[in-house]
C-alpha cells in the first residue's frame, strides 16, 4: 500500500469487452475481479475505459473514474483501443490491457503500460480464431508484447510461450497467477433440478478445439456402460469461433447421458462444483486453467491433461492424464462416480485457503512498482 504522503498511482484499466451486466466468463470474469482488487487498494487511483459495462462500473467507481470509448463493432473497437481513446492521455501513471491490445506508446501519455496475457493461443492456434481475428489481431497483439513495459503472465507456462514468440519480452514479464472469483466462493449454492440426485462429472469450458471436449463426449458411452446412470456434465457459453462437441453429442444429450448448461450463474455453478463427482479438464491447451483452480478451491477432485499450465496451477492435487487417449479418462470418470463425492470429501480433508483477487492485484502493483523504481519512477 501507499506510503504516507505518496499520491495514488492513477491507474487505467481497459474494459472495453466487458458487457453490460458485468458478467461473462475467462477474460471478462478477470477484468472484473481485478478493477474490484484494485479500486480496494489505497495506492492505486483506479480508472476504466468501458464501452457498454460503463454503466455497471460507474455503479461501482468514485464519479469520473469510468471513460466511455464509442461503441462500435468488436474488431473495431480493438483498433479504437490500440490507437487510443477516452481518458488516455489524460496524465495516467499506468495503462493496463487485459485483452491482447495496448494503445500506442505515443497515447498513453508516458504512462507505465502492463499487458494481462492470459495464453498465447492466438499465436499457437490461429486455426480456432476466426478469419478476422487471425487478420486483424495477430500484428497488434505481437505489437503489444513488444512494446508492454510490464507483461502479467497468469502462469510460467503462458510466460514460457510469450518468450517462445517474443525472446525480448523475458524479462519484462511477471508471473501473476489467477484466483477463483469471491463471487463464487461467497455464493449460496442453488441445486440444478435436472441434476438432483444424478452422479455426474463436469467440465467447464467453451466446445471451442482446444478444450478437448471430444475426447469426453465420444468416450462417455464407455462410462455408461459401467455407471449406467453417469452424466457428463458441459458448462460454458458458446464457442467465440469453431465449434467441437463430439461425434456422439447430440445423441448423448437426447439420451440424458449429457447435459449442457449455459449461462450458468454462480449459484448454480458453485452447487455443481461442489456435488461433482469429478471435475474433468482434457484441454488441449490452456493458459491459466480457472475451472481447475475452481474445482480445487471447492473441494471438488480434479482430473487434467498433461497441457503445461493445467499441471502448473493444480500440481500434486490432481492426476494429469494425456489429451489424445480417453481409456484413462474412461477410468477415471468412473472410478470417481462409483467412490462418490461424500467419500472423496472424507478422503481429501479440509480444503486449502484460496488465493485472493486481493493477491493478484498485490502481484501485478508490485510488478509495475518494480518497473518504475529501476527507472526512477515511484
């Protein structure tokens, strides 16, 4: 926190993907948690530029913190924000992009920049973005690693494929990982009817390629076979480009043996994590993996692939089984469904205190404190 007598850091966060109610999933959930730690601090004077959320944070926000960008499609609103907009000349210590984009150097004004990367997909996996993402996205957002003057990596394995793209970015990027929202850990769990009194596993993601969704769904009769009333369970919104749910999908779901669930809130959520058999995350590549923090942080067992980022966040908590063959997922799922969860409950003991969204702020102020000291900044 602030020394006596020390002016807040004036701080503006970027927000313009974030929707008008606030919630969403990934990014947005990130971008949301993290304003809320950092308008908590008493060093940091937090601004947000915000397209349609500029109402839900001015309900949040001191007046004249929330700068409003011109609402305009996605693609063109990422060229609004790289080439700067609002309150970003407006004499700001730190600009902060929490997705993929940093203005200009030459708007933000002499401000400390930071860089939230959350994964290097884009780069990795072009082919799961869209044409006008792979078009349109790609320059700037290598742009914007170069010129960062503080990268946030959410793990050491997305700072690794950072360095992998951008050897200069090294030492400027600092390992700030994520934390599961307080939203969810506070709420009342609320019981999804359709799921009452079923034994079911569950995945939480988008059917985007990478998240592997196929390997569970064309395996999942394998589980039937010897849990007969075992369910797999699919949380998340639509995919944000292709779309993979599996050969056997839409049989499985008329079967009863899958059920998805979108725009799932909290409530519900939670209550799913915490009456799952298992929580199963097969994804092909991650930059953080939220779902399996969250499914540790509510007590949940917790299965992933051997994807670097998914072994870093869960460690020895969870086994980690490889992508490309579902008969140890098969086993798996159904050795967690014929224990239970009451006795993998008595079996793990009691749950580890979480990390904080308090901590994450902490992390990513030090790393910009650090950055403007070795310069002779406060």
């Amino acid at each position: 926190m602030s020394a006596v007598g020390e002016r807040p850091l004036r701080w503006l966060l970027m927000a313009t993907h974030v929707g008008p109610d606030g919630q969403g999933g990934g990014i947005v959930r990130v971008t949301t948690q993290l304003a809320a730690a950092l308008e908590r601090r008493d060093d940091v004077e937090l601004h947000v530029l915000a397209t349609e959320a500029a109402g839900w944070f001015r309900d949040r926000l001191p007046e004249g913190r929330v700068h409003e960008a011109p609402r305009l499609p996605r693609v063109a609103t990422a060229l609004v924000e790289r080439l700067g907009a609002g309150a970003l000349g407006r004499g700001m210590d730190v600009v902060q992009g929490t997705k993929h984009l940093l203005p200009l150097r030459r708007r933000t004004g002499g401000a400390t920049t930071v860089l939230t990367v959350h994964d290097m997909i884009l780069l990795d996996r072009a082919g799961d973005f869209d044409l006008a993402k792979r078009v349109l996205l790609r320059r700037p957002y290598l742009a914007s690693l170069r010129e960062a003057d503080v990268l946030a990596s959410v793990s050491a394995a997305t700072a690794d494929r950072v360095a992998a793209w951008v050897p200069s970015a090294r030492p400027r990027t600092h390992v700030v990982p994520l934390a599961t929202s307080p939203t969810l850990l506070d709420a009342v769990p609320e019981p999804v009817e359709a799921l009452r009194g079923r034994p079911f596993a569950l995945v939480v993601g988008d059917p985007s390629p990478r998240k592997n969704l196929p390997l569970l769904v064309d395996a999942w009769p394998r589980v039937v076979e010897q849990v007969p009333d075992a369910v797999l369970v699919v949380v998340g919104p639509d995919s944000w480009g292709a779309t993979v749910h599996g050969a056997r999908f839409d049989e499985l779901v008329r079967a009863g043996s899958v059920v998805r669930l979108t725009g799932l809130p909290d409530a519900p959520l939670r209550w799913c994590y915490e009456q799952a058999a298992v929580v199963l995350c097969p994804s092909l590549a991650e930059g953080f993996g939220l779902p399996a923090l969250e499914g540790l942080d509510l007590g949940a067992p917790v299965v992933t692939s051997t994807d670097p980022a998914l072994v870093e966040v869960t460690g020895d908590a969870a086994p980690h089984l490889p992508p490309d063959d579902p008969a140890p997922w098969v086993d798996a799922a159904v050795a967690a469904l014929r224990r239970g969860r009451a006795a993998s409950d008595a079996a793990r003991g009691p749950v580890p205190a979480p990390r904080s969204w308090d901590d994450v702020a902490a992390g990513t102020v030090d790393a910009v404190r650090a950055h403007r000291s070795a310069r002779g900044g406060r």
